[in-house]
C-alpha cells in the first residue's frame, strides 16, 4: 500500500479503510445496529495512540477488530500492507500470537493458573520450549515488580497486580503492538497511574500502543489521540502522522523477544507439538484436580463400564470353556437310547439284548452300553448308606473317558461270568473306607449280595446338572442284573457312542432307522449329548454376549457421562477458552487441549477399570467362580474406555474450538 504523501512512512502497520461493524439483523429478528460505520485509520509502527470515546460509542469493537478477534461487516483492514480479509482462521491466531498483545479492563487471566503460568501461555503456542519460557516469563514479572509473586492465583493477587501480570502476558512474545482496552479502568489511581507509566516505557522502548479508554485525562497522555463517537472517528490529533523511527523494526523491544524468535524459527513443529501436549496434559490434570467430586463420578461411570466389561467377559469365557472340557470328559459321541412311548400312543417299547447286539454291528456305532442305575443300600462293616449303584459294561471308563486311580475296572469276561466286582467312586469310597486303607479285596453288601471291591475311579468333579458320578458304585451290567436288579427287564438307558465325532449324525440316524424297522413304529428315544452341550454351549455363549453388552451400555453411559462434563466444563471455561484464543491459541490447540482432558478422563478410569476388574476377577476365582481372563479382553475394554472418551469427548472439544473469540471473552 503506497501513502499518497511522501513524508508519510510508505508502509503503516495498521491501514483500516471504511470500516463497518453491525450485530444482529439476523434470522433471530433483531433490528441491525451499526455500531462502527465507517472507519478509516492509519497507526505506523512505533506510535502511541489513545482512543477515546464515550461508552458504547465502538471502542471495543474497534479494539477487537485491531486485534483480529472479530471480522469487519465491510471495509478492509490491512496489517503490514497484506489485507487481513484473506487470512483463514489460523493464520489470524499467528498474528494475534507474534503481533499483538492483549491487555484488558477484566484483566482476564486464568483463574486456575498461576501468575507465571500465565504469562508463559502466548509462549506455548509459539512452541517455545518449556525452560526458556519459564526463564522469559519470570523475567518479565520481575521486571514488572511481581518477582515475588510467580506462583500466586489471580485471586491472590490485587487489581494493578493482575494487570501487571497481563501487560507480561502481553509481551511475553514480543507484544509488538500492544491493545490496551480500558487498562486503568478497573484501578485506584495509584495503580492506574503505575499502569500508565509502565505503557510509557514500553511506548519509548519502540512497542507500538493501542489504548483505549473513555477518560481524557488518560488519553491525553497518549502521543496521539483519535476521538471516536457513534462509531465514527470525529477527531484525529494526528491523522497522517509523520514518520516515526520503527525502534521495533531494529529490535530494540522493551524485552526482547530474540529467545523466543529463536525457538519459533529453528523448533520443528514436533518439539512444538510435544511441548503443547505437555502443556494440554498439565492443564487437564489441573483441572481434574480442581474439580475433584465431579472428576470422581464421571471415573466411576468409566469404571465401572471397564470393570464391568473384563469380568462380565472373563466370567462368560469360564463358563464356555467348563461345557467345553464336559464336551471332552462326556464324550462329544455319547447318545442315549431308551423305549418312549410312540407320538401315536400306544405302550413304551422294550429294547432287546437282541437290539443292542444289531446296534453293535452298526458301522457308525463305536460302543454300546446298556445302563441299569438306582439308589440302593450299601453295607460295609457297619457303615451303611444309600449309594446310586451302576451296572454297566466294562467299556464304560472308555465311554466316559474316565481314569481309575486305583485298582482295575472289570472286564467283558467278568460281566458275562456274572461276577459280583464293585469298583468306587472316590467319594463312596471316602465315605466306606476313610483313611488310607485300601478298599482293594474288601466286600461291600449291596442290597443282599457281597461284591469284592477292585478299583477306585479317578476323581471327576461334578457335572452340570447330573448327580455326581463321584458318588457312585460300579458294578457289571449282567452281574447286577443277577444279583441286584432281578425285576429289571431292559437296561434304564443305553449309551451308544458314534465311531467318531464326524460320525455322530449319522450314528444316530442309522440306529434310528435300525430300530424302526425291527420295531416296526417309534416306540423309542434317541438323545445326542453333544447336541445338548452344544446347545449349552450355545445358551451361554448367548449370555457372554448378553453381559458383555449390557457392559458395553454401562460404558456407553459412562461415555455420555464424560460428553455431559466435557460439555459443562467448555461453558465453564468459555472465558478461558476466548483468552486463549485471544492469545494466539489456534482452533485446534482449543481442540487438542479439550479432547486431552476427555482422554484423561477416560485412561485414568480405564487403567482402574482394569484393575478393580481383574480384583473383582480374583476375588471370584477364590470363590470358586470358575473365570477366565485374556489379555485381549482387558486391551479390549481398555480401548474402548479411551475411544469412548474420544468420540464423546469430541463433540463438546469442537464446540469449544469454533467459539467466536469476542463472544467466548465476553462471557461470564
Ligand atoms: P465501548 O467499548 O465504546 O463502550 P462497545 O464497542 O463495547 O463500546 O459497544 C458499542 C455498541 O455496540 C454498544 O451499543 C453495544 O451495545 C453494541 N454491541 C457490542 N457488542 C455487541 C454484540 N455482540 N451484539 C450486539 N450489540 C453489541
Ligand atoms: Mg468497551
């Protein structure tokens, strides 16, 4: 931009033509007023200008419209020559954090943060690191009379003190122009007069300023004075000011900013994105901290939605994996065979020797084993007891796959001579002979006969369901139906097993089709145990799968939980949020520094999601629960936590990132 009149510095810092600011006339229906109406205005590097005017005549608005907080309706604002109407939102923050320097009549300072922290916040989103920021920054507040001071809250602080603290704020990147809006307005006179004083040095230091207040008398202290009344500029005391050596153009600041020059040029941006993550982190910290009770329910939300994920999980996969290890024990190849009343009515039929012997040749079929059980009255010595008594064939260890741990089972020669073996269960065999006596040899009475005892089954734990095998006596099948079950007719049940577990369906449909044309009608039943277990298996894998959704709710509602908080701390900290803007924070600084907290949130309450489920875990292992845990649950849930912190925590993180700097300063 080239001035017209030669003894003018070709080039003004500032060159606002024309300028026009309206509110309202939107869709809401409020009428437009126009509060700046066409300003055009010119300060060269160096100057110190008031601007004074009584309220409500635009000062601010001016003042926002300087500091490229706010956009003009219409006219042009060029700085350094380079219109500012074609700088994206990002580019303003760059100018708002290496040009300008904020001083404000609320002095707005961060409430939570120190004096010093502060004053370093400018430097963070320069990328300065964090050891020459401190250095600068408590320079700065020494060189201001606040060197005692450093760590003090705004709200320890008195009214010229918080001021101070902003002025260093304002230089703490080289403050080239200051914007000073009614910086004494808010003081007693000393202070105000202190505030003055210290706006002159910068002026004679070669910092260019901009004040702005309704008070002659202060801005006659000024170099030049531009009045301003309605929006319109009605005097100027130095309209095209003559030219002024730019001291800051040789760098001779007030406080030189060459530390910070130097990090800005040569830091990368990854030093730069580390430092603010730092800094994001620290501040998310501190106001967690700070907001101890309702961090505290929000975590428990995330928690309990982590802890409740890994042990809803770990208890489901532990009862999956207990019907998976019956499948073994049981057999995946066992049906069960017995007369059943046919569909059409008619008696019960009756399975033959002759049946299981044609069921036998059966290529499908492996084993057959006709079953004969009921509860009967045992007698050793003078210990007596209702034991279940269990005639079978000796294939039945196989058929259940099924160790002794003592002696022998019989075999088929045995069962054929009728002979009267016993083999225990080991808790019958605890309850006739307690102790480490050998029940090998011994006779046990059952019902009216002697059998020798000559083995002791393996311990089996319990089934699901099923009585307990463990409680059991083991007696052949032909010999017990000699000597114990004289009434019984046919066996109560037959296991068949398939030859194999390929061979299960089809097994089952050939003895179908075998007794149905030797019965000639459905006069019996055929169960298949692997499909009953699968179906168990199924039923609980449906359940796992319904606990952990209803644990994956209770993290959704966690979620919404951190959304709600995040949402309430951004309208919280509207204000913060606008002097971070104001002070060169970019969009997506606001938007890193929000997500940030929302993830803290949310790791924190994972990592004791995890923890307390894994105890929860425990505890119920020592209960006797049976629970399995993976890695892959707990990562799982752990993950979770985190992306839910981030979906949640997005929305109220964006939110806070498009605020309109001059609305989110003006909140309360
Ligand atoms: P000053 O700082 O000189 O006291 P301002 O620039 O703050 O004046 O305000 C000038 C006028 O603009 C006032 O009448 C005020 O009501 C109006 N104004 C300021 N901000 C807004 C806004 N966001 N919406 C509507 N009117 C506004
Ligand atoms: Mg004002």
């Amino acid at each position: 931009m080239v001035s017209a009149d030669p003894s003018v510095d070709a080039l003004p810092l500032i060159a606002l033509q024309g300028i026009r600011r309206s509110y309202g006339g939107g869709a809401d229906g409020a009428p437009a007023v126009e509060v700046l109406r066409g300003v055009s205005l010119r300060i060269h590097a160096g100057e110190f200008v008031a601007i004074v005017g009584a309220s409500g005549s635009g000062k601010s608005t001016l003042m926002n419209l300087l500091g490229c907080l706010d956009r003009p309706s219409a006219g042009s604002y060029h700085f350094q020559g380079q219109d500012v109407a074609t700088m994206d939102a990002d580019a303003l923050a760059w100018l708002r954090r290496e040009a300008f320097g904020f001083v404000f009549q609320g002095y707005h300072l961060i409430a939570s943060a120190s004096a010093q922290e502060n004053v370093e916040m400018p430097a963070i989103y320069a990328g300065m690191p964090e050891g020459p920021r401190a250095e600068r920054a408590a320079a700065l507040l020494t060189r201001l009379g606040l060197g005692e001071r450093l760590g003090h809250r705004p709200s320890q602080l008195s009214g010229g003190q918080q001021q101070r603290v902003s002025i260093a704020r304002a230089l703490m990147n080289g403050g080239r122009i200051l914007l000073a809006d009614e910086p004494t307005g808010a003081l007693d006179s000393h202070s105000g007069a202190e505030v003055m004083r210290l706006l002159h040095t910068l002026a004679d230091a070669g910092h260019t300023i901009i004040l702005i207040t309704h008070d002659r008398a202060v801005a006659a202290q000024a170099r030049r004075v531009i009045e301003i009344s309605d929006g319109e500029i009605v005097a100027d005391s130095a309209p095209e000011s003559p030219k002024i050596q730019d001291k800051s153009a040789s760098g001779a600041h007030w406080v030189s900013a060459s530390s910070y020059q130097k990090y800005s040029e040569g830091g990368g941006p990854r030093r730069a994105f580390w430092g603010e993550m730092r800094e994001a982190l620290r501040t998310a910290w501190r106001g967690m901290r700070l907001n101890r009770v309702r961090t505290g329910l929000t975590l428990l939300g995330i928690v309990i939605g982590v802890a409740s994920v890994i042990v809803m999980l770990a208890v489901g996969e532990g009862a999956q994996q207990r019907v998976v290890a019956q499948m073994g024990t049981l057999g995946t190849t066992l049906m069960y065979l017995g007369g059943r009343a046919p569909p059409s009515g008619g008696p019960a039929g009756v399975i033959t020797p002759e049946d299981l012997q044609a069921i036998a040749q059966l290529p499908e079929v492996g084993h057959v084993m006709p079953i004969i059980g009921d509860p009967i009255t045992v007698r050793y010595g003078n210990a007596d007891r209702q034991v279940y008594v269990f005639a079978s064939s000796h294939v039945m260890p196989e058929v259940h796959h099924w160790k002794l741990q003592q002696g022998r089972y019989f075999t088929d020669a045995e069962d054929r001579s009728l002979a009267p073996l016993v083999v225990l269960g080991s808790q019958a065999r605890a309850h006739f002979f307690p102790g480490a006596q050998s029940p090998l040899g011994k006779f046990l009475l059952i019902g009216n006969s002697p059998f020798e005892v000559i083995g002791v089954m393996a311990e089996r734990g319990s089934d699901s369901g099923a009585q307990s095998y463990d409680d059991m006596v083991f007696i052949p099948y032909q010999g017990g139906r000699a000597r114990v079950y004289q009434a019984q007719t046919q066996p109560d049940y037959t296991v068949v097993t398939a030859a194999s577990v390929a061979l299960v369906q089809a097994a089952e449909a050939a003895v179908h089709r075998l007794l149905l044309s030797r019965h000639g009608r459905e006069d019996f039943g055929i169960s298949n145990a692997a499909a009953k277990l699968q179906a168990e298996a199924e039923t609980r894998r449906a359940m796992t799968l319904m606990l952990g959704l209803i644990a994956a709710v209770s993290l959704l509602v966690g979620g919404i939980g951190v959304m709600n908080v995040m949402l309430m701390t951004v309208r919280e900290r509207t204000r913060e949020i606008g002097i971070r803007m104001a002070t060169g924070a970019r969009q997506r600084d606001i938007l890193r520094q929000f997500l940030t907290e929302a993830l803290l949130v949310t790791l924190v309450g994972g990592v004791a999601g995890v923890v307390i489920g894994v105890g929860v875990g425990a505890a119920l292992i020592a209960a006797g629960v049976p629970v399995v845990f993976s890695l892959s649950f707990m990562a799982g849930a752990f993950a979770c936590a985190v992306a839910t912190g981030l979906v949640f925590g997005y929305m109220p993180a964006r939110h806070a990132a498009r605020l309109d700097p001059v609305t989110a300063l003006g909140s309360t």
